[in-house]
C-alpha cells in the first residue's frame, strides 16, 4: 500500500473513516473481553485462577502481573516458563488469554496516576452463598479526581452470571470533580454451582472500566460470615499525624457449617495508612487467614490508622473464601497536623518506615528560627513529638506483623483436583487451600 501521503485525499478520507470504524468496532470488542477476561482472573471452572496467586488487587500487580497488560503474549510467556503456572495451560485457549490481557490492561490504565478518578475495590468475591438467599452488600466506591466533571454512563452489570446479581447506585450521569458514589452490590444465586460477572463503568476514560464479581450458589451447610454491625462505615475520626488510632469489629459465623477466614485485603486510595493488626498483647492478628468460626462463633478484628501526611485516607477491607463473605467494610480516617509549624512532613509516607530509619517523617515540629520567641504550643508538639515516635514504634511493630500475616507462606503441598495445580496457594480462598497445620 502506498504511504498516506501519496493517497488522492478521497482515498485518504475513506481510510480515515475505515481506520475510525475499525478502531470503534475494536473498543467495543476489547470492553467485551476485557469483561471476559475479569471474569476469568476470579475464576476458572474447577481450578484456582490468576486471583489466588496474584491477589484480590490485581492493580497491585503482585509477581509481575501487570506485564500482561494488554500484552497476550507476556501471558503466553508466563504460562510456558511460570512452572507454578503451567497446570493453567491447557485450560486456557488463545481466546482467554487475549481477554485476560484486555482485563489486566483496563486494571492498568484504570490504577494509572493520570486516571480522572478512582474504583476501589478493584475485585469483589462473595464467596458461597445459599440458594434463594441474599449476600451481605459488597461496597464500590467510585471518587473523581479530576478537577472537571465526569459524564458516566450507569453501572452496569455484565457477564454470564449477572442474573444472579443486585446491584443499586447513587452514581448519577454527572459525577462532579471531587465527588463521590457508590455501587451496592448482592449475590442472590439462582443455581448452584460458581459463577462470575462484572460491573462495567463507562465514561471515565475512553475504555470501559471493568469490576469481577464471582459468587457460587450453594445448597449444603454453609458458613455466613457478617461484620457486626453491618454495613458499618469504621470511621477512625481524626489522629494527629504519626500517632495511631485503633478499632476493632467482631466477625460472626451466622451459619450452619464451620467457615475458614481466607485472605483479607485492603485496597482503596487511602489503603497505606491502615494496617490489619494483633490486639495489645495478641502475636497474630485476630480473624486473620486460616481462623476458623465455628456456627455461632466469633473473632474481633483490629486495625489501625496512621499515616506520616495530613489528609482524609479512605480505604475498604475485603475477605475471600468459600463461606459467605462478611460485606467489605468500608475504612475513614483524618491525620491532622499535629502543631504547627509543623515540618514539611514526607508526602504519602507509609506508617511501617523500618526501625532507625530516622524518619519521624511528620512528627517532628521544626526548631524554632533564631531569634524567634519561644512559642509556649511547642512543649505540647514536643510532647506530640515524643508521643509520634513511641506510637510509631508500636505502629512499626504492628505493621511487622502486618507483613508477617501477609507474606506468603510456603504451604506444605497437599492433593489436588487438577493435575499439576499447587495446593497451598498464597491468596488461599478454602479450607484446603491453607497449609495442614493452619487446617488442623
Ligand atoms: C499457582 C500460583 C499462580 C497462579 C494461579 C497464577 N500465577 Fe501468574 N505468576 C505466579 C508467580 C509465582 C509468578 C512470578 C514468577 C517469577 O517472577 O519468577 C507469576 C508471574 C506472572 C506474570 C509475569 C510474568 C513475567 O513476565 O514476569 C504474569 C503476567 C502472570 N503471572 C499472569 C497470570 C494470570 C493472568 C493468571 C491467571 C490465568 C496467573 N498468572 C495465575 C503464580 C501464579
């Protein structure tokens, strides 16, 4: 074909319009496999998916993750030389990877800075739920960023297992700049067996942004795990920067079998500054992976809020497992400046700096300017000061559990379903995915 340039301009305009007609007719393609390929990250018929390896956030792009971002055939590469991947080959045809890759880049472009706004969170599990029965409500939060308004079209759901789905909004067609809404969402499964869908979100970017959901309808004794009291906004009020402020909130086994706890995870534009962390005197975290409640029984869970930047932090706590999962619950928290003036504190400095770092990074107050009057408010931010870097001490340590609780176990393999499948998976969803001495 000759370069453009040579092309008599009615040419040129046909393949103008032919190029814009392609490249429409591929949008709408790509947002319907992008929609495939989410549902596809949370589940796979009768194997673990991508979800228990890489995680409820796949923005965070644990293991590489966000290489296959519209990259197929980083995909490709990863199931032929991952070795712990390469029980999926065989179960998934060009097709699904392709999806998978359309999904992995809408996550990207979705958790870019530049992005006019933020979904949070970025996958929901409801895990089992009876039939005929309602799940608890899962929370997404959808805040613009922008400093322009936002046209959205409605939330919408999507996928083969929508039907078994309620969803209820208050995103209206105009989300102004710096507003936020919401999309509540319940499993009510009709059939039993897995099945997943997606909330599709279009009119923040160009593309489509694309929410998983999966649920599996159940008809034996089932675990139902609720947050007490539910749908309970954890509001940790206002903490001086660099202090801490803890709550707790109790965990349930509403139901009629024993439930697992699988993995929790935070997502959200705040997350950094909450920690999942143990009770004054506790080594582990309460309610952490691999609990187990019985019918009737409960765990309280506690978090803290800290954070080295004055700010409003926002952030959502999820579980996943093959109970019924609690509702997410949704995280606030203010960390004021604790007197002025106050140094210029290190912006989005994460509460877990490791011990001796010397940062303080907002708690220390600025000396006085020579010559300057003593100001009398700088005892108290001295004495704020002190209480920062005794606090921080104790927010370090929680978070080291934190991080204990959280990195991946090497999980003693026991049998599985699917031929060269790991059995202990680091984002365990089910009893049998937890290590032995974890299931009793
Ligand atoms: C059993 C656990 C497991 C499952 C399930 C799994 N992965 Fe992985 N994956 C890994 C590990 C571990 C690595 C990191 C390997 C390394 O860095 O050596 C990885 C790496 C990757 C990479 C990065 C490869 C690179 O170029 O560095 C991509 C992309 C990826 N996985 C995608 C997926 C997708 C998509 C799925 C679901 C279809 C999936 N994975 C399922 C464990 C898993």
């Amino acid at each position: 074909m000759p370069p453009a340039a040579v092309l008599p301009a009615s040419r040129r305009l046909r393949n103008g319009l032919a190029g814009a007609l392609a490249a429409a007719a591929c949008n709408v393609a790509l947002a319907q496999d992008a929609v495939r390929g989410a549902q596809l990250y949370l589940q796979l018929p009768g194997a673990a998916s991508c979800v228990s390896c890489h995680g409820p956030d796949p923005s965070q792009g644990r293991n590489n993750l966000l290489r296959a971002a519209d990259q197929p055939s980083a995909l490709q590469r990863a199931l032929g030389t991952v070795g712990v991947m390469g029980y999926l080959k065989p179960l998934l045809a060009d097709a699904d990877v392709a999806d998978l890759a359309a999904y992995l880049g809408a996550v990207a472009a979705a958790a870019s800075p530049a992005a006019p706004a933020v979904l949070w969170p970025v996958t929901i599990e409801f895990g089992g739920v009876a039939l005929g029965a309602v799940s608890p409500v899962h929370t997404l939060s959808l805040r613009n960023v922008s400093g322009t308004s936002l046209a959205l079209g409605a939330p919408q759901l999507a996928g083969v297992g929508a039907a078994g789905l309620l969803l209820d909004t208050d995103c209206a067609a105009t989300l102004p700049a710096g507003a936020e809404c919401r999309v509540r969402l319940r499993a009510q499964p009709a059939a039993a067996g897995p099945a997943a869908a997606a909330v599709v979100v279009t009119g923040i970017t160009p593309r489509p942004w694309v929410v998983p959901l999966s649920y599996a309808g159940r008809s034996e004794p089932l675990g139902v795990l609720a947050v007490e009291p539910p749908d309970a906004v954890l509001d940790f009020g206002r903490t001086p920067v660099g202090a801490s402020t803890v709550r707790s909130v109790r965990i349930v086994n509403r139901g009629t079998a024993e439930a697992a706890l699988g993995v929790t995870a935070l997502t959200g534009p705040g997350r950094d500054a909450f920690r999942f962390a143990a009770a004054q005197g506790a080594a582990t975290p309460a309610c952490g992976t691999g609990t187990l409640l019985a019918p009737g029984a409960a765990c309280t869970a506690t978090l803290s809020f800290a954070s080295g930047a004055a700010g409003r932090f926002d952030a959502y706590l999820q579980w996943r497992g093959d109970a019924t999962q609690p509702g997410g619950l949704l995280l606030a928290g203010e960390a004021e400046a604790a007197a002025p003036p106050a140094a210029p504190s290190a912006t989005g400095a994460p509460a877990e700096a490791a011990p001796g770092d010397g940062g303080g990074a907002g708690c220390a107050a600025a000396p006085p300017a020579r010559g300057q009057r003593l100001d009398p408010t700088l005892s108290v931010a001295a004495a704020i000061a002190l209480l920062c870097l005794m606090s921080r001490g104790a927010v370090t340590r929680l978070s080291r559990r934190f991080h204990g609780a959280f990195t991946e176990p090497a999980y003693r393999p026991v049998a599985s379903a699917v031929p060269g499948m790991p059995a202990a998976l680091p984002f365990p969803s089910s009893r049998k995915d937890l290590p032995d001495e974890q299931a009793r």
